[in-house]
C-alpha cells in the first residue's frame, strides 16, 4: 500500500516538473522583446485570450440542450481568466487588488479544467481534445501563480 502510494506521488512530482519546464520553455519562447505597458503585452493574458477562444470553438460542437447548460458554463469562467488578468492589470498600483484578480483567474482557471473533465465525462468532448486544453489550463494556473508571485518584477 505505501509502495504504491509513494510510486503515485513520484509521478505526480514528476508530471509536475515537466509542466513547469513546459512553462519555462513557453516562456524563452516568447520571450519579452519591450517592457510590459500594457495587459497584452503580458504572455499569460495572450494564453488565457487564446484559449477563452479554443473553448468557445469547442462548446459549439454541443448538443443545443447543452449550449445553454454546461456550454454556457465554460464559456464564462474560460473568459473570466483573461477578464480578470485585464482588471488586475488596471488596478495594479494596489498590491492587494492586483493579487486579488490573479488568483479568480487561478479560480476560473481551475473552474474551466473542472468543466471540461465533465464535458469529456458526458462524452461532449472527446478525450484526445479535452486533455490537451486540461493541459494548457494546468500550464495557464501556474503561468498565473508565478505572476503572482513575481509581479513588482515586470
């Protein structure tokens, strides 16, 4: 039992580690070519933008009974990521307000990994395009976190 409980907490600890490089990579890729002005410039609003938009494209594709339901559900907290990195922004003179909005987005974040686990678990999306958006929003969390926590530094 606790073999198997350690070997379960090694391959999280790993899957965690990889994440984090993909974070890093995503980041040197990208790279900062000017001082952040403004809330685009930021790299985790452009990749909360970006995927706001992959679910919009994906709730499409439900069921119409669902488009009101569950559809409707993703598409608000997926949007909310980068509505809240914007109203974070604006506020940033205050520490507090700023951290504030950065960690509803880590929320919605979260929120949207939930919904779309869901939506594959109806058989709404298929699990080959759920896991790589539950991905891309486990990457967007910590992309998140890290701003969080480095902010004063841009």
């Amino acid at each position: 039992m606790e073999a198997e409980e350690a070997k379960e907490a090694k391959e999280a600890n790993e899957k965690e580690a990889e994440e984090v490089e993909e974070v890093k990579e995503v980041e040197e890729r990208m790279g900062r070519a000017a001082p952040i002005r403004h809330y685009s410039d930021l790299l985790v609003y452009k990749q909360a933008y970006q995927l706001a938009l992959e679910v919009s494209k994906v709730t499409r594709g439900f069921p119409r009974h669902e488009q009101y339901e569950l559809g409707r559900q993703l598409r608000s907290c997926s949007r909310s990521v980068p509505a809240n990195i914007v109203e974070g922004w604006t506020k940033r003179n205050s520490a507090a307000e700023f951290k504030r909005h950065l960690l509803i987005a880590s929320g919605e974040c979260a929120e949207t990994r939930f919904w779309l686990e869901l939506a594959a678990d109806e058989g709404l999306i298929s699990k080959d395009r759920c896991e790589p958006l539950k991905g891309e929003y486990s990457k967007l969390g910590m992309m998140l976190h890290n701003l969080w926590k480095e902010w004063r530094k841009l």
